[in-house]
C-alpha cells in the first residue's frame, strides 16, 4: 500500500468493497438462491439457467447502448463522478432490495436483479475511466492489477460472512431459515459495498475533461458520431476492441453462470460456495501477478497467457463430472480471471485520449456488454437444444480463439500524448 499514493488507493478499494457484489449477487449466493426458487416454482433446471442467461443478456444490451452516450456527455468538467454516483446508487439500492423480495417470486428476483446489475456496471463504466485520472500511463498496468487484487481480497471477507451465516442456518445452528441467511448476505453486500466506496467519492477527481459548452447533450452526440466516423483512424484501438469483444465474452460469461452450471451438474451449494470462496483467495496474488509480469513481458503478452488458460478451462468443463474437476476447473480460472480483466483495462487505457476517456470507455463497455450477449445466449440455447450444460460451456472456445488471433494484430500501446489535457487540483 506504501508504493500507491492517495488516489490510487481510494481508487482501488472501491474495488475492495464493489467486488462483494461480484462475488455475493453474481456469482455465488444469488445464483444459487434464484435456482432455488425457480426449482420450487416447477421450472427445470436448463430453463432457469437459460432465463438467468436471458436476463444477463437483456441488461447488458441495455448497458450497452447507454454506455458511449452517458461516457460521452460525462466528460465535461465534474460530471463523470455525478453519473458514477447514479449508477452506485441504482446499484446499491437494488441490492438491498433483493432481501426482500418473496423467495418463491422467481420472476421479480430476476427484476431487481437486472436493476442491481444495471448500477453496479454502470459504475464500473465511470470507474474504469478514472484510472486515467489517479495514475500515470506507466503505472497503469501496476495499478490495475493493484485494484482487482483488492477486490478479490476484500470480497472474501462478506463472502466469508455470508457463507457463515448460510451454513450455520443449514445445520440449525442458527434459528433462522435459509432463505434468510441468504437475505442477510444480500443485505451484508450493500453495506460492505457502500462503506468502501467512501474513499472514491472524497478523494478520486475527474482531472482530465472538457470545457463545458452551450447544449451539452446535443454537442455530446455530435462528438458520439464524430468519434463513431474516426474510430478507425485509430487502429490499435480499433483492433483491440474487436478482439476484447470476443475473448472478453467468454470470460464474463463463464463468471455470471458458474454456479448455475455447477448447480445442474448436481454439486451442493455448500461445496460451489466454498470452491468460489478458495478461487477468490487464489485470484488475488494472481491477478497482482499479472501485474508484475505485464512490466518484464508486457501486458499484450500476458493477455495471451489469461486467453489460453481460459481454452483449457472450457475445454474442461466438456469433461466435468464430479466436485474434484470443478475445483482443478475453478484454481484454472482463478489464475487469470483478475489478471486478464485488469490487463484489458490497463491496456485499453494506454490507448485512449485522456481528455476523452469516459466517451472511449463507453464504447470499451458497449463492446464488452454487446460481447456479454452473445456469450450467455450461446450457452442459453445451446443448453435447452442438447439438455447438455457442457455443451454450452464448450462452445465458447470458440471466442477465445477468434479474441487470440485478432489480438495478435493489435500493436503495443506507445506513450499517448492528448491533443488538450486540463488538469484540476
């Protein structure tokens, strides 16, 4: 912590506290207490996985079309910190909502899901555009990793405390259901969420920006469409977003529905929560390693290595069986997944003009959430026509591929140098 300054750290231990939304609502508890109530309900295993995917699908489209539109407009001065402060609160709120939604209303579960999902990447949006604003391009590969090091730290700690509560409810140790258990940690996850953005909010600066102008959202557009006309002009910007598009999809796709394809396979929720609870452990000294090792092979390098391992995991969860090849699946995961987001951003960061940051980001998230589409759909569709959840994890290959030869193509970032830089203290 010595070697980040003030800002650095604020910045990364929103990902402290907003990384217990990743861990908690996306990928362990809420999964499992949303198949829970749809088993209840009378709807099959493959169909509730595939309305879980459909859900992911639709929010994500959403998101996607909002994000270059909103990135745009909140690069004027002081406005990217005021949309990041909507979509936490949108984030936060729907999250604590989820503990009081009637466990066997599967559908409304799904609602207020999308709504929390909705806040917490549109955060993300404005929060991965402020890495320009707390570091140098130089430390951007160091800090990001920093950052999702964070997370996967700090999530374990509400997790911990969720799985507790849980599991004691199981056994009876404590004299309350376990649907309330689960309610608690829905409740656990807002709180730890807020407390840790704290830091963000008083010390992180929107430092980079545009002068404000008469009609901001109609100049805003203009300079969408002006953007969307010479985006090709920068190609390595250009390349890099085709291949994240695709090789970013699996990855993501694999995080959102990991429990639920665990679940069809017939492991117990206690056995998926403690296997998620070691891949958070394990995935933070990996995703800091990345980090490490972006500064001695450069990150395009070890972005290949997070693609490959990523091949192997789907390739072997073709063959899972059993509780032992979904761990050897989850410790392959856990030693990319941080690293090979964190490199993404960084790497992508390096490329954009910093005085547009939050509009080039948004078209980072458009390609990323348009990706998130077709990823849980594959494997929506392609579970009910073969009945075979495998299958659906199998073909994603297939995007990791195409994301590794494109990503080939993509030249190393050089030091940008932004046309008009204004600087706020």
């Amino acid at each position: 912590m010595k070697n980040f300054t003030k800002e650095e750290k604020s910045w990364a231990l929103y990902d402290w506290g907003s990384s217990a939304y990743s861990i908690i609502i996306t990928t362990a508890v809420f999964p499992l207490f949303y198949k829970s109530a749809a088993t209840e309900a009378g709807v099959s295993l493959s169909d509730s996985t595939a309305y879980l995917g459909y859900t992911i699908a639709i929010f994500t489209f959403i998101l996607a079309l909002l994000g270059p539109i909103l990135g745009t407009i909140a690069d004027y001065e002081g406005l990217k910190k005021k949309f990041f402060a909507a979509f936490f609160f949108i984030g936060t709120a729907a999250t604590a909502m989820l503990a009081f939604v009637p466990s066997d209303n599967w559908l409304m579960l799904l609602v207020c899901y999308t709504f929390a999902a909705l806040g917490a990447t549109g955060a993300n949006v404005f929060y991965d555009a402020f890495i320009i604003d707390v570091t140098t391009e130089k430390r951007m590969n160091t800090v990001s990793s920093f950052g999702y090091g964070l997370g996967y730290i700090g999530s374990t700690i509400p997790f911990i405390i969720s799985i507790a509560i849980i599991v004691l409810a199981q056994q009876g140790i404590l004299p309350i259901s376990t649907t309330n258990a689960s309610r608690i940690a829905f409740g656990i996850t807002a709180i730890w969420w807020i407390s840790f953005s704290i830091p963000m909010f008083r010390h992180v600066h929107q430092r980079y920006f545009i002068e404000r102008e008469p009609n901001p959202i109609n100049q805003s557009f203009k300079r969408l469409g002006k953007t969307i006309k010479e985006i090709r002009q920068y190609r390595a910007l250009f390349l890099f977003l085709i291949a994240y598009f695709f090789y970013i999809d699996g990855v993501g796709t694999i995080i959102s529905m990991s429990t639920a394809y665990g679940t069809d396979l017939g492991l117990s929720s206690v056995s998926l929560l403690i296997v998620l609870f070691a891949t958070q452990v394990v995935a933070a000294p990996f995703a800091i390693l990345y980090g490490r090792l972006s500064e001695r092979f450069t990150g395009k390098k070890m972005l290949y290595v997070g693609i490959c391992v990523y091949i192997i995991v789907c390739i072997y969860a073709f063959f899972l069986e059993t509780i032992v090849d979904f761990w050897i699946l989850a410790m392959l995961v856990a030693t990319s997944q941080g690293g090979i987001q964190a490199l993404s951003r960084s790497y992508f960061g390096k490329l954009v003009p910093k005085e547009n940051s939050n509009e080039f980001f948004g078209f980072y998230n458009i390609f990323g959430k348009f990706a998130a589409i077709l990823g849980p759909l594959l494997v929506a569709v392609t579970s009910q026509v073969t009945g075979n959840s495998s299958m659906g994890v199998f073909s994603l290959v297939i995007l990791f591929v195409i994301g590794l030869i494109i990503l080939s193509r993509v030249p190393e970032p050089v030091p940008h140098k932004p046309v008009d830089e204004i600087a706020v203290e």
